[in-house]
C-alpha cells in the first residue's frame, strides 16, 4: 500500500499543473466501447483470430515478459535510430551504445517486455540473449547518408533471417502519406503473412511522411491522420501498432485548406463527436482505430529534451487512460547514463502498475 502510495504521488508531481485534469478527465468517447488490455489479453482477443498457436505462444512472451509480465502492457526498447537519426546522433550522447550488446543488457535491466532493434544488433548476440529477452526485428529503415536525403523506408532483412535468430516479433515502418507508401503497403503486408506463418508476432510503425502534412500545426501528429494510419496498420494484420502521441485534429481539413484540393475522406462526427482537443480524447481515437483496441497501441516516447521523466510519464498516462497498451521508449532511455534510463523505463512502467491511473 505504502509503495502504491509513493508512485502515485510522484506521476502526480511530475505530472505538474496537468495532474488533476490528466488523471480524472472522463473520455468523451466511452471505454466500454474499447476492448482493454489485462492479463487474459491474449485469450480474449486473439484466441478466435487467424493467428496460429505459435504466433499466440509469441505474443503471450511478449505479454508474459518483464516488470509489466502478465498486465497486459508493454514496455519495450527500440533502438533502430543508429539507422534512422544516425549512428553519431543517437549514440554520441552516450558511446557505450554503439556496443550492440548493451543495448540488450539495457532491455534487460529495465525490465521491459522487449528489445526491438536491428538485424545486425540482434544477430551479433543472439545466441547469448534470445533466450533471456524477446526479440523484435526490425526489418526495414530509412537511412540518412544517401545526398539529398530522402525518405523511405527499405528492406535490411527478411523475415527468414528474423525466425533463425529467434525473434518473436518483427517490426516494420511504413510512411503512410507518402509517395512511396503504396510500394510499402504491400512490402510489409507480405513480411507480416510470411511472419505470422512461421510463428512470429507483427509490430507497425505506422508514422505519416509528407510535407503538405505541415502547415500551421504539424498534421504528422493528427488524431484523424495517425488514426487512419493505424487502421491500414491493423488491415495488413499487424497486431501491435507504434504511433506518435496525437497533438493536434483535422489534419484531412488543413491539408486541403492549404492546397486548395480535396484531400482524402472524413466525417464532421470525428471531431464534433468523437474528439475534442484533450489528449486523451486524440488518443483514443487512435485506440479506435486500432479495432477498438484488439491491436495494442503503443505511443512512443519521443526525442530526448529537457524534461524526458516528466514527458515520458506524461505520455504513458495519457496512453493507459485512453485505452492503450504501453510505451515504446528510445532516445530518452538510450542518450543518459545507463542507471537513469533503467529508472526512467521504471518510471513509465509504475504507470502501468498502478491502480490510481484508471482508464478514462
């Protein structure tokens, strides 16, 4: 009790001045509408799926594993930034991370569910942690050194190469949105069938790339846009989905004010019913579109600034009260001495743990 007692007041104090209206604000859309994460997860909403009974084994490791083990949360370690910011920017801040092994060893002294990553950091030590942690795949990148600099996302690995290191995950970007989007679509949704045949488990970071997407606001971080990305995610079957935390609405609408063209399709219920400009209320349309939460979200922690435990645990907050199933958390964990990203991983995770974080 005591120990229930001390976390929830310090996510209060670093929830700051947000404290009261985050922890007590009532969802315009009803939870009971959601399908929630807890310890019978797997058997509840996958039991009845397409999914065959290894893939089920691997999704209930991925549930069953670490301090969130059998919650139905998860909180996992994604290091791909050495490709997609560069080796130098991500791991200057701390040197120790261009070892691959302590990337793991991090994972691992979190605690967390996870480590998702590269196939070049989990081949060189698979053999010695595949058996202590999950691994997750990720199969495709999008690389910084080609002149310009672009942006799409390419295969590194193959699926094969992801099952003979004992993954139990693979995890793939698309950018939905952008001009090579539709090669993506059907890449990805090609590894996730092969995937699911050989047993493993689908993760998608469905991330929005385009420029007509920033206009007064950054629409990459669009409740209507991110949501809809999550529902082609949850389409080609991927079972968890990776999204931005939503900071603003009406993406559909500014994209086309500002060309002067038609963009897409929406509904004025989105935003008159279904949303408001609360945080939490952008979050669970996501969760929505996420089949109403069949499919995990995971927001993700963003870039390391000056208040990453206060930001961080804000984000996970706002993702349990909305409905989602945990946080994916990189550079704020990664670019600090090793101790501080193992307490700041169990920072996010008491969140999770505690019952006076309530779903909305």
């Amino acid at each position: 009790m005591t120990t229930t007692l001390i976390e929830s007041n310090s996510i209060e104090s670093l929830l700051g001045k947000e404290a009261e209206d985050l922890l007590t604000y009532k969802a315009k859309v009803s939870k009971d509408l959601l399908h929630l994460p807890g310890p019978d997860f797997v058997d509840r909403i996958w039991i009845n799926s397409d999914r065959n009974p290894q893939v089920l084994r691997n999704l209930q490791l991925l549930y069953s594993t670490g301090r969130l083990a059998n919650t139905g949360y998860l909180s996992i370690l994604p290091v791909d930034q050495g490709i997609e910011h560069s080796a130098a920017a991500s791991f200057a801040p701390n040197p120790i991370y261009f070892d691959p092994e302590n990337i793991v060893k991090l994972a691992i002294a979190a605690e967390c569910n996870a480590v998702a990553t590269t196939l070049g950091v989990l081949g060189i030590v698979s053999r010695k942690y595949a058996h202590k942690i999950p691994f997750i795949l990720k199969i495709n990148h999008n690389e910084l050194l080609t002149f310009p600099n672009q942006f799409d996302q390419v295969l590194f690995a193959d699926v094969e190469q992801a099952w003979n290191l004992g993954a139990a995950a693979i995890g793939a970007t698309i950018y939905f949105g952008s001009d090579q989007s539709t090669r993506q679509i059907q890449e990805i949704s090609k590894a996730f069938k092969r995937a699911h045949e050989l047993g493993m488990a689908t993760i998608l970071w469905c991330y929005l790339r385009n420029n007509a997407f920033k206009q007064d606001k950054d629409y990459h971080l669009a409740a209507d846009l991110t949501g809809q990305a999550n529902h082609l995610g949850v389409t080609i079957e991927a079972d968890i989905i990776k999204q931005k935390l939503p900071e603003c609405n009406n993406g559909y609408g500014a994209v086309a004010k500002a060309t002067g063209k038609s963009y897409g399709k929406t509904d004025e219920r989105v935003y008159t019913e279904l949303t408001t400009d609360h945080p939490i209320d952008l979050t669970r349309y996501q969760v929505l579109n996420c089949y109403c939460g069949r499919a995990g979200l995971i927001n993700s922690g963003g870039a390391t600034g000056k208040n990453d435990l206060a930001e961080a645990v804000r984000t996970a907050v706002i993702n349990k009260r909305a409905g989602g199933s945990g946080l994916i958390s990189g550079r704020k964990t990664f670019q600090r001495p090793f101790e501080e990203g193992v307490k700041l991983f169990h920072a996010i995770q008491n969140v999770y743990l505690s019952p006076d974080v309530t779903i909305a």
